[in-house]
C-alpha cells in the first residue's frame, strides 16, 4: 500500500499525514508540487492541508496550477484515489476535481477545535468501515470552511449519495460551525474516487490527543 | 493599458464580510445603509494596445485564476 501525499509551499499537514499512515502500515512518499509525475505504484494520493501559497487569491487557487496538478488530474481520470484535507480540499474544487467551493467561514474567525461528524454515507471506500449515522470526532481547524454549493449541485450531491460527512454535536443533532451549506463537512464525486474534507482525520489517531476516530477513516484507504 | 477586474460573490451567495460591516455601521449610527456587499479589486498592466485582444485575455484570467465562478462574478474595466 503506498500513499502518495503532495507538498505545496505552505503545506503543514504533509508530515502527520505520512505519520498517520505509516502507523496503519502503508509505505509513503512526500511529493513537491514541482514534480511532473507522480509515483506509478501510489494507491492513493494525499493533498495535505496547509496553506498552500500563503491562500493567496483565494485559498487553494494558486496551488491548482502548480506542475504536479495535470498528473493529479490525470490519475484522477485514470480512476484514481485522492484524498483532499483541509486546504486540500480547497485545492481540489479550485481545480474542478470535486463539486462546489469552500468560503470564508460564516463568523469570519478562525476555528480550530474538535468536531462532532456525522457519517451521512459510508458506500464508499473512505468511511466503507463506518456506519451510516455514526457519529465521529475530529479536529477541524480552517478560516475558509464554508461549503458552498447551488441548490442544483446540492440535489445531485444527494441523488448519488456524495455528502459523507456534515457537522454535529455529541448526540449527532446538526450542528453547524462555520455556515456550511446544509452542514457539509466533507463530499465526494459522482464516481466516488475523488474525496474531500474539511476536518482533520490524521489529527486523530491516538486517544492521548483526544480522538481515535480517524483510524476508522484513513483505514478504509487500506489494502 | 490597464484592466481594473472587480471581483465580488455572486448575488445570492452569503457575504459574511459585508455583513459584518454593515453591523458595525450600524452600530456607528450610519443607518441609512441597506446593504454592504465586499468585493476585491486586482489591478493589471497590459502591454497591449488592442482593447479587444485585452479584454478577451482578461476575461480568460478571471475564468481560469482572478474568480472562483461557482461563488463569484467578475467585472472588467479597461482604462
């Protein structure tokens, strides 16, 4: 199992990232956003959060132009697996991989604390080891969270079950910290290779910071 | 030649920003405001002279970098 995880100037996560998978037993490689290819045996690509080119513009919109962004769209045509964190995901609906954008959060501050996620579809490979309905806890930490999407892009998200994951409390009731569209935390493409969110998985994977909860999730990558 | 590019969110979409300040007007007793919407300006230097080519190469940026066409609308002016 290889995870590919790919570094901007200004990506921070890149290193947890690889910390976290490499304690689930993958093999990783950090790739610079300068490379032109990206390795042919990765199982699945990484785009680390962070703040890639300082959010200048708009946050994830330089770093869509970066040399590496045609071999990612590449793979992702190819079937391939990516995952967006954070900024990452940012960076993937600037580039048109996945649906929507991501606006300044609705308070305007900076949020960074847990987060009660509720599991809205696990038919996927990514929250495959969750139930629906499962409630999980992670970390979020952005300025820029906001989802954002039309009413029509918002009725085929629900029609092909692309919505994974939307913000709650302890109980699981709707609870919305940043003014997400219909509390969205996290969505997927039509065809289900492409995936991003705002929280943080790789920040919780070990009960002495607070969660466990993302083994659960970076597990469903794994072979 | 210079292109002024306006780039603002789209009507309809939530502009916290604006929102903020027209709260904090308020508070400073300028009420006579219905509503702040925030924008951003980017200034470009062309070195070129047909305002045609110009406009269309600008438009070009704003659909590829300048906005983010889900959430915003951009406006050229040529000067």
């Amino acid at each position: 199992m290889k995870v590919s995880i790919l570094q901007f100037p200004g990506t921070n996560c890149e290193y947890d990232t690889q910390h976290a998978f490499e304690s689930l037993g993958a093999h990783t490689e950090i790739i610079w956003h300068k490379s032109e290819t990206i390795p042919s045996d990765t199982d699945l690509l990484v785009v680390a959060g962070g703040f890639s080119y300082g959010d200048y513009l708009r946050s994830g919109a330089i770093a869509k132009f970066s040399p590496v962004m045609k071999a990612v769209s590449a793979y992702a045509k190819e079937g391939g697996k990516i995952l967006g964190i954070c900024n990452g995901f940012q960076v993937l609906t600037e580039a048109g991989l996945l649906p929507g954008a991501l606006k300044r959060n609705e308070h305007l501050h900076f949020i960074s604390k847990h987060h009660h996620l509720r599991v809205q579809s696990n038919e996927n490979i990514f929250l495959q080891k969750l139930n629906n309905g499962d409630i999980v806890n992670i970390p979020i930490a952005h300025h820029d969270g906001n989802y954002y999407i039309d009413d029509a892009g918002l009725s085929e998200l629900k029609a092909n079950g692309q919505i994974l994951l939307t913000y709650c409390d302890e109980r699981g009731n709707e609870k919305n910290p940043n003014g997400s569209v219909e509390s969205i935390a996290g969505v997927c493409n039509k065809e289900k290779n492409i995936f991003g969110l705002m929280p943080h998985p790789e920040r919780a994977m070990e009960l002495i910071l607070g969660s466990d909860d993302g083994v659960k999730m970076l597990q469903g990558f794994l072979k | 030649m210079k292109a002024i590019v306006n780039v603002s969110l789209k009507a309809g979409v939530l502009d916290s920003q604006g929102k903020a300040v027209h709260h904090a007007l308020d508070s400073l007793h300028f009420n006579g405001v219905e509503d702040v919407r925030i924008g951003k300006q980017i200034v470009l230097k062309l070195n070129e002279n047909d305002k045609e080519k110009a406009m269309a190469d600008v438009t070009k940026m704003c659909e590829e970098l300048l906005a983010n066409t889900v959430i915003e609308d951009y406006e050229i002016e040529l000067v």
